[in-house]
C-alpha cells in the first residue's frame, strides 16, 4: 500500500488514484452489504479522502488517517493552485477534531492566497523558495532545514542581506512565511561565527564509568584508645624544682650584692645574739647592722617598708631586691640599731636592742 494517503484511499476503495468523486462514492456504497451495512472507519476515512466530505469515522484509525492527509496536503500546498489549495485546507479542517491535527491545519492558513510560480529575479527566488520550503515543514523539520540552508549559503550572507530587505519591503506575505529566516537574513547575525560553530568538531564522549571497578570493603572495628591522663612526670617535678632553687638563689646573690649604701660589700642579716662568746659588731661606715654568720637575716626599718608597699600596691612593679630575701625570712619587722640613735659618749660601746640589753654587761644598765 502506497504511503501517499489519495493513493492508499483509491487501493481501500478499489478505484483508480484518479477516479472521479461519484465513482468513489458508487464504490463505496457497493462494498456497504459485504460488511452488514456497518463501514470500517478505514473505508469511511478513504471516501472523505478522494470525495473531500467530512463523514464520521471511529477514533484511532480516522485520526491516524486524518494526520497522513493534512501531511499530504502540505506536501502538495505550493503545487495547488491558490483555489484548490483553499478548497482542500477547507476541507480537512472541517474534518478535524480539537487536537493537534487541527493545530497544523493552522499552522499552514497563511499562505494559502499566496501564489506558488517562481519570482522572475532569480535571486530573490532563491530566498523565496526555501521560505515556501520551511513554512509547510514541521517545527523540528523546519529548524534543521533552515540551519543547513544557512551553513550553505554563509559565504554569500552579505549579499543574501540586501536581497531579503527587498522582499520584506516589497513582498511581505513571503517574509512572514518563515520570519526567522529573514531574521538571520540581517546584519546583527554574524554568519561566520555561526559557520565555524556548525562546522567544529564535536567534543570527544565522556566516559562516565569508572576505569576500575569500585571494591567496597567492610569496615574494620578500630579498638577504643585509652585518653592519657595528664600527670607530670619525675623528671617534669624535678626540673621544676631546680628552676625554683636556681631563682631563689640569684634573688639571694642580688639582694646580698646590694645591702647598704657602703662601699664594702653587704653580708646577710641576722638576728643578733648577745651572748659573750657570740658578740657582733657594728659597721661603722652603715646603717646597717652585720650580725655573725650562721645568724638569721636582719632587715632595716627602709627595706621592710619598701617591701610592704610593694605589696600594698598590688601590682606588677619591679621587685625590690631584698623583696625574696624577706619573704623567705618570714617577713620580720624591722631592726633597730639603739647603738646609733644613742648620743656619742652615753657609755654605750657595743650595739643593743631596745629594752637596754648589754652584751657587755650581762643583767645590768650603764
């Protein structure tokens, strides 16, 4: 069977492709006993074809009969005479349900006045003839017809342009056929870039597998880590003590390098003992008493007093240097040399505290 759909409906009827509508119809009518007076919807579909009438048919078969002849139809549009053409979209459309059938029928109202002879410029008959070419095409058909007509002819685009503002201007019903085209047709479409981009090599395929096969591996328990305590070690608590030890000892070799203001170098203090046979002298070129050694130290009145507001102020001052010296000591009030504040020739002639205590004379006063 023919795909052309007057050639299928003449072999569905058994009558000549070029039989006439009243031996179509006789043909029909003739075929209605062998089937209990109740026709096939091809044989309907087949007779509204060659006859142009719009008979019901049923469903599925009628449309899919339907659609092969409005494609037929636009197969044949710019052979048909205006007239004809007219008659025939006129017909199908009456033909057509509410479907997509029928928006294609559309699609093909506008140029059916338009005449189908050739323009007698030859050039603008180029134009114009693959307009008339992309107007009875589908939509997607149309696209890839237009694009490569466009990839043929980039060279002449220059030219092409003025051409197709001639016949917008002078022929409009032509431009309006495929108004795109005669949009490319123009100076703001730049036909090398679109050559070059139609024309490059495609961009190799990506491999979206992996080169390797994935391995999953079940997971390995981990045994839980004990957090360490934190605890100082022996050696930690040793080197602490011995940074204490070496501090102590440079507070104690400073304050001892600066005592009084003499110019003999200061001995530590101590507690004076007054017995006979562990007697201290005094110093007479100090303020401040130098008790024996193996004595406890001793501090004037100014370096307690230095010492005491250092800790009043309560903050970070430079440390008095007999400041750690003190501490150690048990922070002792200050010593009082009676000897000094006594007048010269009361008697005295060896250092007391208050209270009148001699060395010299044990239990008894001047």
């Amino acid at each position: 069977m023919s795909v052309d759909a007057r050639s299928r409906a003449a072999e569905v009827l058994s009558v000549p492709v070029d039989t006439t509508a009243g031996a179509a119809t006789r043909a029909f009518l003739a075929g209605l006993p062998t089937t209990d007076f109740v026709p096939s919807g091809e044989s309907v579909a087949a007779l509204n074809t060659l006859v142009g009438l719009a008979v019901p048919t049923d469903g599925d078969n009628a449309s899919l009969t339907l659609r092969e002849e409005v494609e037929e139809f636009a197969r044949r549009y710019w052979s048909l005479a205006p007239e004809d053409r007219l008659a025939a979209w006129l017909a199908l459309n009456a033909r057509s349900p509410d479907d997509s059938t029928a928006t294609r029928l559309l699609t093909l109202e506008a140029g059916l006045k338009l005449p189908g002879t050739p323009f007698p410029d030859s050039a603008a008959e180029r134009i114009v003839a693959i307009a008339r070419e992309l107007y009875v095409l589908p939509p997607r058909e149309r696209a890839i017809r237009r694009n490569e007509w466009l990839l043929a002819n980039a060279a002449i685009h220059k030219e092409s342009i003025a051409i197709a503002a001639g016949i917008r201007k002078n022929q409009s019903a032509f431009a309006a056929l495929d108004p795109v085209l005669f949009a490319r047709l123009s100076k703001q479409f730049d036909a090398r870039v679109f050559a070059n981009a139609a024309t490059a090599s495609p961009l190799p395929e990506r491999s979206h597998s992996p080169s390797e096969p994935i391995v999953y591996h079940s997971p390995t328990p981990r045994l839980a880590t004990p957090t360490p305590k934190h605890s100082e070690s022996p050696e930690g608590k040793a080197i602490v003590w011995i940074v204490g030890a070496l501090l102590v000892m440079v507070f104690h070799v400073a304050y001892s390098k600066t005592g009084s203001n003499s110019t003999t170098t200061p001995k530590p203090f101590s507690e004076p003992s007054y017995s006979p046979d562990n007697r201290s002298i005094l110093d007479s070129s100090s303020t401040s008493f130098v008790p024996s050694s193996g004595s406890k130290h001793y501090f004037t009145a100014a370096q307690v007093k230095e010492c005491q507001e250092y800790e009043k102020r309560a903050i970070i001052d430079p440390v008095p240097l007999h400041y750690p010296a003190w501490v150690l000591a048990g922070k002792p009030k200050a010593y009082e040399n009676t000897y000094e504040k006594q007048p010269k020739g009361s008697g005295l002639s060896q250092p007391q505290q208050s209270g009148g205590f001699s060395p010299g004379r044990p239990n008894s006063l001047p």
